[in-house]
C-alpha cells in the first residue's frame, strides 16, 4: 500500500512537470515571452528536483523547434491553429521526449496524454494518444524525410544575416545548436586559479584551463552548490568570452567607474574583484533585474552603488545621484543587443528576435553610446560590448560612431595573441560562439581625446 503511495506520488510530480512545461512553451511561441521570465515564476509550483527536467524540456524544445515542428505537420492532417495551439504545444514537448531525452517512448506517450488531462484538454487525448503512437510506429519513414537536408534550426532572416558576414556561419550555427559549456571564474583575491581547480579535483570536478587568467571550463556543468567557495565569493558562473570585459576595461582603485546595463551584474563584481577600490556605479533600466545584481554583491562582500536608470538618458539618474557635474574615468557599456551570440544559453531567442527588432535595437545602442560619452572624463576609456554577432550592433555600430564623435579613439585590446587570432571583424573584436570555448560577443575600446 506504501509502495502504492509513494509511485502516485511521483508520477503526479512528473505529470506536474509536464503540464509547466506545455504552459511555457505555449506562452513562449504564441505569447512571445521569454524562458527567463517564465521558468524563474514556475520554481515555486515545482519541488527543487523538478527543475531540471522542466528547463530540459523548455529549452530542448526551443532548440531544436523547427525539427519538431517538421515531424508534427508529418502527423497531423489538418494545422492545430487558434484554441488548438495548445493541443500543437503538447505534442511538441511528447515529441521531444521521446526523441531527445532517456525517457522511455511508450511512457512518455502515456504520460504526454495525462498531460492533456490536467491541461483541461479531455477531448483532445485521443488525438495526442494516435499522433504520438503513430510517429513511434513510423518514427525512421518520417524522419528519413524530414531530416534528408542539413536544418539549421534557425530562422532564414537570421541565417541570411551570417551568411553575409562569416565564411565560417555553419560553425556559429552549429555551436548555437549544442548545450552551452560552463565557465567559472575563479576570484583571484581569495584563491590562485591552480589552487581552486585542485579544490575542484578533490571534489572530482573535472576543469580545463584557457589563456585567460581567472577562467576555468567544467567537463559537465554542476549545480552552483556545489562548487567550493561559491557561497563566500571565492568563484562565479560566467561565460569565457564575457570574462574578457573587466580585464580589456582595466579599472584601477581610486576611480568612478559605470558599468551601464549591469544586470546581473556578472561584470560589476569583476570589476571590483580587479579594483576593489573603485567606486563603481552599476545601472541598469529594470528594476527587476537589479535585485540580482545586489544579491551577487552580498556573495561577493562587495559594495558598489546600484540605481535603476536609463543608460540612454544619464542627465536623469545623475541628478538623483548629486553627480551631474561629474565624469567617469571608465565605463563599461554591456548595450542592449539581439543576443544572438547566446543563442545556445537562450534558445528562445531564435524564436522571440525578429529581424525588424535589428533597427530598433541599433538606434537605441548609438543614443546611449552618445548619451553616456559625453560622461566620460578626456582620456576617459569607454568599452563597448554586446552579446551579438551581427555586424549592425557591433563593428558597423562603432565604424559611424567614430565617424560622428571627432574626440574618439579606437585602440587595440590586450589579448593574447592566440586569443586576437580569433577576431572575425575588422572595427574591434568580434568573438563567435565556439563549441568548447565562449559565446559570441563583440568589444572595441574607445579613448576620449583631450580636446
């Protein structure tokens, strides 16, 4: 009888999960909202195990979206539209399931159709039970079909836009499509990098060493948790690639210092790490958003000033501060982008991104970038970055920002010279999502001239 129990129990979890899942990603095709909105709202419907599972599914789904959809309009005779598009919803999430992850079919065909249940969609089991049955019966006919040329997995406008830029856009789409690695970095001030990896030895935590001085990469990603040092500050989740920031921005004590766009504050935390005894000013326009960046401070016992503002009206929030008269040595510009270079850490992104957001996007970029420049001190230094790989938001942004401001200078970044060797654009540096290594970002280091 206790047995009994006990494999209800779990199995109304595991409907549970599933049920969330479909909600999510319903909201994210046919809402346009994003994972990192939704999942962080459904941990508190899900017990800590669950989770997992949930972000398999939301992400794995969004990841591989196009295929899915393919093997659906081989099942379905008639396009799920309307009220219906939640029915479409659940048979992606059973289809990824079956092909995508270590559940068995037939289970997880029974499972999807209790889904329908508690979804409210009685009427529609039958329907779910016979298409997904079907596709197991037929699974190599209809795969032979829909996998006979090479799927990107991303949208044409955005496939188009690579093609233009990269003679190598099959890498970049490749890497898009793969699970992201997990990079640390190791604060400096608290333990040297060998030192930490041999803590993580003794944990049996696989690492491997870059060029870069503070980063480590994991052989398979862990819960934060477990990491030593992690809840004192000794080391932080962040991407390769985002690590180069703080070091090309070389903040130094005693200076004002704004890290614009700071949420999560990832960078605000490296800054201080270099310089902890800067003053350094973290902004960011969401209020939401900035509640992380003081909660990765505290974890780091480090104390920076944080205000929500926007970085493209600094006259603003600088009155607030009493520090309208003032100049900034440095400023760290992380600007508002299309995030393409973290597709495989945001998968959604491929869907909710759409091409005429490109414009937008650009002219929101050059008003903050002339906004905040007239804050910088003459031989102030301004780094400018984004997780984007396309031309518009990086070197061709920067290119006509240095044709308009006659007191701007672009200078050289000191990175290794294996690390330079990478650079895929001609105005700054342009990294691209790389299998093993970073996610695509793009720097360029401007000087303000002495009038």
């Amino acid at each position: 009888m206790n047995k009994g129990v006990k494999k209800t129990s779990q199995k109304s979890t595991a409907l549970s999960v599933r049920t969330v899942a479909v909600q999510i990603i319903f909201q994210v095709l046919e809402q346009g909202k994003s994972l990192s909105v939704l999942l962080p709202e459904a941990q508190s419907s899900l017990k800590a195990q669950d989770l997992p599972l949930l972000q398999e599914i939301c992400f794995g789904v969004c990841r591989v979206l196009p295929r899915l959809e393919q093997i659906v309009a081989q099942l379905v005779d008639k396009p799920l539209r309307g009220k219906k598009r939640i029915v479409h919803c659940l048979l992606l999430v059973g289809l990824y399931q079956i092909l995508y992850t270590r559940i068995p079919a037939y289970a997880a065909v029974d499972e999807v159709v209790s889904t329908a249940k508690s979804l409210q969609l009685q009427s529609f089991q039958g329907l779910v039970n016979a298409v997904l049955r079907r596709f197991l019966r037929e699974q190599d006919g209809i795969l032979d079909k829909v996998d006979k040329h090479w799927q990107t997995l991303h949208p044409d406008w955005l496939v188009n836009k690579l093609k233009k830029v990269y003679a190598n856009w099959r890498d970049v789409i490749d890497a898009n499509n793969q699970k992201p690695p997990m990079w640390l970095r190791v604060n400096l001030q608290k333990n040297t990098l060998e030192t930490y990896r041999t803590l993580l030895t003794e944990q049996q935590i696989d690492s491997q060493v870059t060029s870069h001085p503070q980063a480590l990469g994991l052989a398979q990603p862990i819960a934060v948790q477990h990491l030593p040092c992690f809840a004192d500050g000794g080391v932080t989740v962040q991407d390769l690639h985002a690590q180069w920031a703080a070091l090309l921005l070389q903040p130094q004590n005693g200076e004002l210092i704004l890290d614009a766009c700071a949420a999560p504050g990832g960078k605000t935390t490296h800054i201080l790490e270099l310089a902890p005894q800067a003053e350094v000013i973290a902004l960011d326009v969401e209020e939401s958003r900035l509640q992380r960046v003081k909660e990765n401070l505290a974890r780091m016992q480090q104390q920076a000033t944080v205000i929500c503002g926007d970085a493209a009206q600094p006259q603003e929030w600088l009155a607030k501060l009493d520090k309208s008269a003032v100049r900034f040595d440095r400023i760290l510009l992380d600007a508002p982008c299309s995030a393409t270079g973290v597709i495989r850490r945001h998968p959604d992104i491929k869907w909710l991104r759409k091409e005429t957001d490109i414009d937008q996007l650009v002219a929101l970029q050059e008003q903050i970038l002339h906004g905040l420049w007239q804050y910088l001190k003459p031989n102030g230094v301004l780094l400018y970055a984004t997780c984007s790989v396309l031309a518009e938001e990086n070197s061709r942004q920067i290119s006509r920002f240095l044709q308009q401001t006659a007191d701007a200078e672009l200078v050289e970044l000191a990175l290794p010279a294996e690390v330079l060797a990478q650079n895929q654009s001609a105005v700054g540096f342009q990294f691209i999502p790389q299998a093993d290594g970073g996610d695509g970002f793009y720097y360029a280091k401007l000087v303000k001239r002495q009038s």
